[in-house]
C-alpha cells in the first residue's frame, strides 16, 4: 500500500462516516477486512509514522486551545483524529498549526478532536484477518518526547499569541 492509498482510504471512510470518528473507525475496520493481512500492516505502519510526525510541542499547544485542554491521552486521540481528516487537513496542521482555524468545517466538541478508536482500526482488523495481535511493524520507535521547543499550555495569553487564529476561534 502507498501513501496515495492509504489517503485514499481514509478519505473514502471519513466521507461515508459523515465525519462521525466513532463511525469512521468501524468503517475503517470494514474496509481493512477486505484487504490482505499484509495490506493492513502497510495502512498500520502508514497511521503510525503519521501519528508519530505529529508529536510535535505545536501541534499540542493548536490542540490544547482547540479542545480547551488536552491531556496526554486527549493529545494522543486527537493526533488520531487529526489524521481522520484527511491528508489536506494533516498536512497543513503539521506545516502551520494555526490554520487548522481555517482548514476545519463545522466542529462539534462533543465528537470532534477524538479519534481514539481510529488509532486502533488496523490491530481490530488484522486480528480479525488473522487471529493473532499485530506484530512489531518495523517502523522507528515513537519519539518520548514532543519534537520543538516546549509550550507551557498553561500560559493563555502565549497561546492567543502564538496561535491567534485558533484562539479567536475556538476560545471566543
């Protein structure tokens, strides 16, 4: 599988899920399941380097006033969700987090920003497929700590500078 596909796929799932994560992952699942074993290690490792690039102090700080705060775990099922949106959407957030306030539609804070179960699609299908736990997938480790310069998240008014659009936004 290429990036082009892995896109794809998650392009195609998201649409049909109406932009609902929940709904988005048991469609992923579905669509993994017609795919060979090996395929949804590919789509893993895909999701997984993606998930990794986007541990970034930036990207935490854009989420943190996205979501009015965003814990580890909050930060882990939003970089999920993060890349449920779509490669125009990831991409742009990775280059400028500030202008997620103008790549993001409509956004519900009751299920928006949690992609949780996306992160877990893969692992459902391949042991579905196989009946075993997904293997190691042979990809770098993911990094202990964010990439940049740390953010104290806790600093409002750093945040409305740094992230200005998104503080507007979503804070207002």
């Amino acid at each position: 599988m290429d990036e082009t596909e892995f896109w794809e796929i998650i392009d195609t799932t998201r649409e049909r899920a109406g932009g609902d994560p929940q709904a988005h992952a048991e469609l992923l699942v579905e669509r993994l399941l017609d795919a060979d074993p090996e395929a949804v290690l590919d789509f893993a490792r895909h999701f997984e380097a993606r998930y990794n690039r986007a541990y970034t102090w930036e990207l935490w700080g854009a989420a943190w006033v996205l979501l009015d705060g965003a814990s580890d775990d909050a930060f882990d099922y939003f970089r999920c969700w993060l890349i449920g949106q779509g490669r125009e959407v990831f991409e742009g957030a990775l280059h400028e987090p500030d202008d997620l306030a103008d790549l993001l539609g409509p956004f519900d804070d009751e299920i928006d920003g949690d992609g949780e179960e996306l992160g877990y699609a893969a692992d459902e299908a391949y042991e579905q497929l196989t009946g075993a736990d997904t293997p190691d997938l042979g990809i770098a480790p993911a990094p202990v700590d964010p990439s940049g310069t740390p953010i104290d998240l806790e600093d409002d008014d750093a945040l409305a500078v740094r992230f200005p659009r998104l503080w507007d936004r979503f804070t207002a």
